[in-house]
C-alpha cells in the first residue's frame, strides 16, 4: 500500500508539472494503482484512471499550494513554507517580518505589495513570476531588513508612467525606504524593468555587511541600472559581495546605478562581469564618488557601453586606499574604456590593475580629471589597453609618488602608454613604458611633466612628447631598431663620462643651468636631430622648417627645400614633380611629372623614390638601366622612359607589332586609292580617313588625362582596361604606338641613345612601303605614304625642339634644349627650316597630285581618292586633313603633355576649332552624311578637348572633388572608346553594302 501510496503521489505531481494527454498516457501504461480509495480499486481501464488523476490533479493544490490572502499576515507576521502562491495583485497592509521555511517556493500570478512599515525578512524564500506586471513583482513602501536567502526569478515589470516618478522601477523588487543586507543571499534571475533596475530598485540607500551576497544574473533594464538601481547610497562592508552577471540598461550602468556615493570597506567586493549599458558605465555608474577603503575591491571583466566608463564610471570623485580596482576586457564607445572619473582618482594606497581595455577616444583603461597617489608603495598597471588618445590611460592632471606599469598599450593618435592634456604641472615617481606604441608619442604624452624615474623598453617611435619634460633618471633599453624614444634631461649638475649616442633617440635634449658645468662625450645624433646653437645642448629635434634625413651626423639641421610636400625633423617629402640633388638638398623641377612622384628622404623600402623606376639624373630626364631593365626613351615623349623587353621572342614581337601596325595602315589607305578609279566616292574609304583623323587628336588627350595625378590614383580594374582600350584604339588608328623605337633598334645592336636614329628608322620604313607600292603605281604609293607617314616624320623634327628648365627663370634656371643638333638659336633655326622644307614639299606635291585636267577621260584613282568624295569647288579640301593630322602631331611631340598639358590643350583646340569651322562653312563632301559625320567627330573632339582641360586645371584647385575628377575621366575615356568602335564598325558595315552592291546585277 504504501508502494502504491508513493506511486500515486508521483503520478499527481507529474502531471501537476506536466498537465498534457501524454504523459497520462505514460504514467497508466507504467504504473497499477493500488490504493485504498473505491475510486483507485475501481480505475481498471485507462478511462476511470485518467478520471481519478484529474480529480487528485484538482484537490492537490488545495491540499499542498497555500494561496495568500490579505488576511495571511497575522500580528505583523507572515510565515511561509512550502509552496505558496499569489493568485492576484495582493497588498499586504502592517505586514512586519516574512519568514520562509527551507525550500519555501512563491509563485507570483500577480504583484505582491507590502505597505504601512517597515518589513524585515529571513529564512529561504524563492519568488518566481510566471506572468508579466506592470509593476515589480514585490514591492516595499518602507524599509527592507534581509537576512537568510532571498532570491526573485522571472520577475519583468512594464511599468509605464506619463511623468517621472521617483518610486517607478524595479523588475523584481521596489524598496521605498532603505535596504539592509545584513547576511545571506539576495538573487535575481532573469528579471527586467522597463524602467530603472532590472532587478531591484532601492529609492533609499543599500546597505550590505555581515558577508552578504547580492546577485544579478541576466537582468535588464531600459533606463538605468540593468540589475542594481539605488537612489541614495549604496554602501558595503564586512566581507559583503555584490554580482552582476550579463546584466544591461539601455540608459546607465549596466550592472549598477548609484544616484549618490558608493562607499566599500572591511574587504566588501562589487564585480561585474559581461555588462553592458547603452551610455555610460557598461558596469557601475555612480553618479557622486566613489570610496573604497580596507582591501575592499570593485572587478569589471568583459563590461562595456556606448558612452563613457566600459566598465566604471565615476560622475565626481574616486577615493582608493589600501583597496583593488581591476577591469579586464572592458571597453566604452567614448573615453575611458576601464574607468571613466570625473574629477579626481585619489589613489591612496592598492592596485588598480587594468587589463585589455579599449576606448574609441581617450584613455583605454582609465580617463581620471585628476591622478593622485602619494604612496610609494601603490601599484597602477596597464596592459594592452588601447585608445584612440591615451592608450593606457588620459588624464588632465596626475601627481603620482608610486609606480606606474604601462604594457603593450597602444593609441591611435597619440600617446600610446598614457595622455596628459592639462597645463598644470604633472609627476611620475617611477614610470615604465613598455611596448607602448602610437603614430605620435608612444610612451607618454604632455605638457609639463617631470619624472623622477623612468624606464622605456622598447617604446617605438616617439616616446615621450612633453612641452616640459624633467627626468632625475633614466633608464633605456632598446631591443629593435625601430624604437626612437623621445628623451630630455634636465639637471643641474651633469656628468657623462663616456660618448652620447642619439642615433636610437628622437631627441636627446640636455637642459642645465646656464651657471653650471657640462661634462659630455662626443654626440651622435640620428635622424630628424641636429647639433644646435649654444644655449641648447644634445642632440635636438630639428626645428620647424628644418631637417636632418641622414642616419648618423655631427652636423646642425638643414632648411627644409622648396616645393617639399611636407618637411619634418626626420622625414620630408617632395611634391610630385620635383626632386633633390646633392648633399644640400638643392630642389630641382622635373620636366616630366610622372618620372618625380614626390620622392621621400630618408628612402625607405615602402616610400617614394624620388625618380621612377628607370629615371634618373638631374629632373629625372635620363633613361637608365635598373634592377636588369634597360629603360629607353619611348615613342610618345622626349621626356618619357620604357621598359625594354628581355628574350629573342619579345623582341620578335614587338618588331612585330611595330611593323605590322605601320604595314596594316599603309596597305588599308593603298586599298582605297586603288580601288577609288573611276567609280563614285566610297563612304568607307571617308570614315577611314575620318578614323585617321580623329586618333590622332584622340590619342593626344588620352595621353594627357592619364598623365594626371587622379588617373595615376585610379586602381579598379575596369577604369584601367577602358582607358588602355581607349588609348590603344587611338594609337592603332593613328599609326602612332606608345613603345619605345629606341628598344627596337637595341635589339638589334644599334644603340640608338638620339633622336636621329629613330627619325632614320621611321624614313626608312615610310621609303621601303612607298617603294615596294610603286613597283604597281607610283602616284598611289606617294599619297598613301603621305597620308600614313608624313604626321610622324614632321613630328620626329619637333622633338629636337623641345626644351626645359630645372629651376625657375628667376633663380637662374637655364632653358636647356639636349636634343638640338647645333647651339640653341643655331639648332632651333636647322629644326625649323627642315621641318618647313619637308611639310611645305609634302603640301605642294600633295596638291599637285590632287590637280585634274578637263580633257582626262579616265580620273586615275589616287586623284579620285583625293577629290572625288568632295564637291568641285572643294576638291583640294583632303589637304586640310593632311595638314590638320600633321600639326596635331606636331603639338603632341613638341609640348610633352607632362611639362606643357595647358598649353598643348590650346593648341589642339584652335587646330581642331579651325577644322570645325572649315566643315560648317563649306560642307565640302557630296554626300551630307559623311558632311554630318565630319561634323560630329569634330564637335566630339572638342568637347574631348575641353573635359581634359578641366581635368588639368581642377588638378591644381584646392576645390576639386576626386568623386569630379573620376567622372570626368571615365566618361572621357568611354567616350573615346564607344567613338573609335562606332567608326569602325561603320566602315564594317560600309564595305559590307559596298560589296554588295558591286555583286548585285546591274
């Protein structure tokens, strides 16, 4: 019986817990009930037991729930056990003391309310909600004595109120009055607050002592407090505990608010460990001061917020004696990513230990107004804290007689090891700074700063920047090459018996009375550090306007060049365009900016060069050979280098495509003369001449727009393949390629380091083609070789006129002109009559072969090529293209796009607008469409023309957009492309339909 007594009890409860057709079924399928009652003897089929579970499923609660009332509280007494429960919002009025019984379980259906006193309790009592209230679950109207365990679960208030309240808070519990902890345990459990404290909310002050534990353990509030919110003061003693665990605010501490001073003594201990809140304080935010005292300790690990303070923040003062701060991974979306203080950190006596503590502006592990310790025997260390100033910590002011550890911190900005930004005098006692890192002062940054001793261990970069700096002493040590401390020493009597080497140091600066006695070894000074003028000693950083780029020197500091894009102590850097020469660091312009990116001293293997890969010389205008490379001049300038190609089958190949391209051009405009004879004009052989024309303005103003400083910055991969599609259309079409001639000729053998070898090449190869053309008709041959040939060989004779200075006019800059054959006025004037001798016979042959007599009843062909397209009073119109194709090449070789691109700009507009203005006046061809055609390409070119120009002028304006620039560009280069393809695709279409027509019967 009894057996069957124990089953049937288990049975209940079962399914008091689990009320669902399953289990019922489980529980008849395993158990035979065998109890006294009439009922169990009778429930032999599973219909009569599940009859009987359900009716002891409904007599259970009355047996073992008690349901409190507002009649349970007798004499200011209320006594709980076992499992009880609130079926309803119930206010208990003159309740006194709550005691529970070990495991006494209240199951909160709705809020309970004590008022009218004060209420103490002891004992076990475990709160569980099972619904939400728009209040706590348990509230105080006056104050809370606890001792014994008192733990809350599921407790989640939406209390909303339409004007602040002082008494709205408190997911769990609301105390209106004071809370004494006096000993035992008081736990909330995933409990929540719509308003301030997730957990619990405390309008008087909290106080705990006697060893008593508070703990929050995933508690959430959407004002402050996530687990802790106390109004007044919160003050712990006697070995007390307080934890929060995964606790947030939207608002305020994630852990605990305090509204006023939060007082540890007696080895009380507040931790909070992965808090968060939304503002300040991911931890505790106390809003007055904060004082611990009597190895008391506060622990943040893993704690974080938005605003200030990731793991602590103090709104006024912290007052620490003999007691432990420690925040370990703690990091705030503002200033001090461990602890954040308002006023003053006065540090007594203890440690404050922050470890791994980030903030995204000021003070990784600590921002304090004020640092204050006058106790040798106190310990501040910092560990891998980082921050955008301050890495390890940022103060306003600090005066600090103990120890200070600064480890592997790290700033963004400045001052990797610790930050002082107030005027007012600061000291160190003895400070350490140890792999501490920053792009400017590394170790510590300040004002006025004395330090009685300091340690740099491997501190890189600039390690100490003060406008004052005192050190009694000094210690370094230096275990890489890429430490450069910043050191000044101030004392009045020195003594230095051995030699001084700066070369590791930034500066090393020795300030003594001007009464007393400097006894020093030779110094050594390093980069960005000269020898200065007495007063000063040591080796000082080089003034504004001033440096010193070479690795060891005895000498004093140098003016910074003209035209240095920026010039510091140690490191300058030139402007695009211009180069050093010499020791003295004399300035010199570059002809061509592309070859003088704005090379940096001292050259380092990432930094700028001040001459391209294959430059060098004064202005960077000579071609050398490097790294095994020989550079040449190239075909487009003068003033520009290619890189030659190694192994016979790159030589063949570009011997290849240099004779090919030249081959193709000249077979395709000999195909047209031929074929021209006596039939009408055809439009394809007009758009190929058109094509001709408009590449050879074309591939100018590509080059000059790819030769900017915004281009040159472009790296996507498509703006690239569409300006080398558009540059290589160009140069196809005009015949013109963008290699080195110089290269070819030095494949085989003939060093052609001058202009007149590659003029040679080009004659000779215009002669060869127009002689094998003439074994058919010499005429034909003559006026293809003009149309393909005549630009590029007039342009060879411009080249030797291009000159250059290296310095300004006004600084006695010389206009130097390499390429001439004679002296200047001798060279310009052979130049000049030889280029006008050859363009003058090429024009007069050129109309010459164009002339036709009435009584010719056959037009040879190459005269119909010439004329036939045009009407009769403009038959000579086809020298206008001739001439318009020579002097744009002409403009191109003779005004490197590098050093004159304004000027070659204007050049090409008032060739191309004269071109243009010709076409609209006389509309010189039969057909309107190729009239049309003409039109277009030249307003195209213009427009081409007038974009470039406001890329080159905007390059220089401190008002352009780069977004501006790009635009400009890339449309410039698409439009190239999309224009020479549409050409080409034409002329396709029109040799198609030629044929056609020609094989249709008549």
């Amino acid at each position: 019986m009894l057996a069957a007594g124990a089953m049937l009890t288990y049975a209940i409860f079962t399914l008091l817990a689990h009320p669902c057709d399953s289990m019922r079924d489980e529980l008849l399928a395993k158990s035979t009930l065998e109890v006294g009652d009439s009922r169990a003897t009778e429930a032999i089929d599973a219909h009569s037991a599940i009859a009987f579970l359900e009716d002891a499923v409904v007599e259970a609660p009355r047996r073992s729930v008690t349901v409190l009332n507002e009649d349970s509280c007798q004499n200011g007494t209320l006594n709980l056990e076992g499992k009880v429960l609130v079926d309803k919002k119930l206010t208990l009025e003159g309740c006194r003391r709550l005691h529970g019984e070990v495991g006494t379980e209240v199951t909160l259906k709705g809020p309970l309310e004590f008022e009218g006193g004060d209420l103490s309790t002891s004992g076990d009592l475990h709160f569980e909600a099972v619904e939400v209230f728009q209040q706590p679950c348990v509230r105080i109207g006056g104050n809370l004595s606890t001792e014994g365990h008192l733990s809350f679960t599921n407790c989640h208030s939406t209390e909303v109120t339409e004007v602040f309240s002082l008494e709205s808070g408190g997911g769990a519990l609301f105390v209106k009055g004071t809370l004494r902890q006096e000993e035992g345990v008081i736990a909330f459990h995933d409990c929540s607050s719509t308003s301030s404290g997730g957990g619990v909310y405390v309008l008087g002050e909290l106080q705990q002592s006697g060893a008593s534990a508070m703990h929050c353990n995933n508690c959430s509030s959407q004002e402050r407090g996530g687990g802790v919110h106390v109004f007044r003061h919160l003050r712990q003693s006697d070995h007390s505990t307080m934890q929060c665990n995964n606790c947030s605010s939207e608002e305020c501490g994630g852990g605990v608010y305090v509204v006023k001073d939060l007082k540890q003594t007696g080895g009380s201990t507040m931790q909070c460990n992965n808090c968060s809140s939304k503002k300040h304080g991911g931890g505790v935010y106390v809003f007055r001061d904060l004082q611990q005292i009597n190895g008391s300790a506060m622990r943040c690990n893993n704690c974080c917020s938005k605003g200030n303070g990731g793991g602590l923040y103090v709104s006024h003062s912290v007052q620490q004696d003999d007691s432990t701060i420690e925040l370990d991974g703690c990091s705030s979306g503002k200033s001090g990513g461990g602890l954040f203080v308002g006023v003053d950190y006065n540090y007594t006596a203890g440690k404050a230990i922050f470890r791994s503590c980030t903030a995204a502006a000021d003070g990784g592990g600590l921002y304090a107004h004020r640092f204050m310790s006058q106790a040798r025997s106190a310990l501040a260390f910092f560990e891998n804290c980082t921050a955008a100033r301050g890495g390890g910590a940022h103060f306003g002011s600090t005066n600090v007689a103990g120890k200070m550890e600064f480890r592997k911190c790290r700033a963004e900005e400045a001052g990797g090891g610790v930050r002082i930004d107030g005027l007012e005098g600061s000291s160190f006692g003895h400070l350490l700074l140890k792999q501490c890192s920053a792009p400017q002062a590394s170790g510590l940054q300040g004002r006025n700063v004395s330090i009685d001793h300091l340690e740099l261990v491997n501190t890189v970069d600039k390690g100490i920047d003060a406008a004052s700096l005192t050190i009694s002493k000094m210690s370094i040590e230096v275990e890489t090459k890429a430490i450069k401390p910043d050191i000044s020493i101030e004392a009045v009597h020195l003594l230095v018996e051995s030699d001084i080497d700066c070369r590791q140091l930034r500066q090393c600066e020795l300030i003594i009375p001007a009464s007393a006695q400097l006894d020093v070894g030779n110094l050594t000074c390093g980069l960005g550090a000269g020898i200065p003028m007495p007063p000063r000693h040591g080796c000082i950083e080089c003034p504004e306007n001033s440096t010193q780029v070479e690795n060891s020197t005895h000498e004093q500091c140098k003016p910074c060049p003209t035209g240095a894009s920026f010039c510091y102590a140690a490191k300058l850097q030139m402007e695009p365009g211009m180069m050093l020469q010499g020791a003295d660091l004399e300035p010199l312009h570059c002809p061509n900016k592309a070859a003088c990116p704005g090379g940096d001293l001292p050259f380092t293997e990432n930094g700028r060069r001040m001459c391209e890969k294959g430059y060098g010389g004064p202005g960077c205008v000579e071609c050398r050979e490097e790294e095994g490379v020989s550079y040449l001049m190239a075909d487009s300038s003068v003033l520009a280098c290619a890189p030659c190609a190694h192994g016979t089958s790159q030589h063949l190949l570009q011997w290849g495509a240099f004779l090919a391209q030249r081959t193709f051009l000249f077979g395709i405009t000999a195909a047209s003369i031929l074929r021209a004879g006596n039939e009408d004009a055809k439009g394809s052989d007009v758009f190929i001449n058109q094509l001709m024309a408009f590449t050879a303005v074309s591939k100018t103003i590509v080059a000059a727009v790819m030769n900017t400083d915004t281009a040159q910055s472009v790296k996507t991969d498509v703006v690239r393949s569409l300006y080398a599609l558009a540059s290589g259309l160009s140069e196809f079409g005009s015949g013109q390629g963008a290699g080195s001639t110089h290269c070819l000729m030095s494949y085989v053998g003939l060093e052609a380091t001058e202009l007149y070898g590659v003029h040679l090449l080009d004659l000779a190869i215009a002669t060869v083609l127009v002689l094998i053309l003439s074994l058919k008709s010499f005429p034909v041959a003559l006026v293809a070789g003009l149309n393909c040939f005549l630009p590029t060989i007039l342009a060879d004779f411009a080249k030797y006129a291009v000159c250059y200075r290296l310095k300004e006019d006004a600084l006695g800059g010389k206009l130097i002109c390499k390429h001439l054959p004679f002296e200047k006025e001798k060279g310009f004037a052979t130049v000049l009559i030889s280029f006008m001798l050859v363009f003058a016979t090429a024009l007069l042959v050129w109309l010459r072969l164009s002339r036709s007599s009435s009584d010719e009843e056959t037009v040879p062909c190459y005269k119909a090529f010439l004329t036939k397209k045009y009407v009769k009073v403009c038959r000579y119109f086809e020298a206008e293209r001739l001439v318009r194709k020579v002097l744009l090449a002409t403009a191109a070789a003779a005004l490197p796009t590098a050093t004159y691109p304004d000027v070659q700009m204007t050049v090409l507009t008032v060739i191309t607008g004269t071109s243009l203005l010709l076409y609209g006046i006389y509309q010189p061809y039969h057909e309107p469409e190729w009239n049309w055609s003409e039109l277009a390409l030249l307003v195209t070119a213009l427009m081409l023309i007038s974009i470039a120009s406001t890329v080159i002028s905007n390059e220089i304006h401190w008002d352009k957009t780069e977004f501006g620039q790009k635009t400009m560009i890339v449309g410039l280069g698409a439009t190239v492309s999309i224009v020479c393809c549409g050409i080409m695709m034409k002329i396709g279409l029109e040799v198609w339909r030629e044929r056609r027509s020609k094989a249709a019967p008549d």
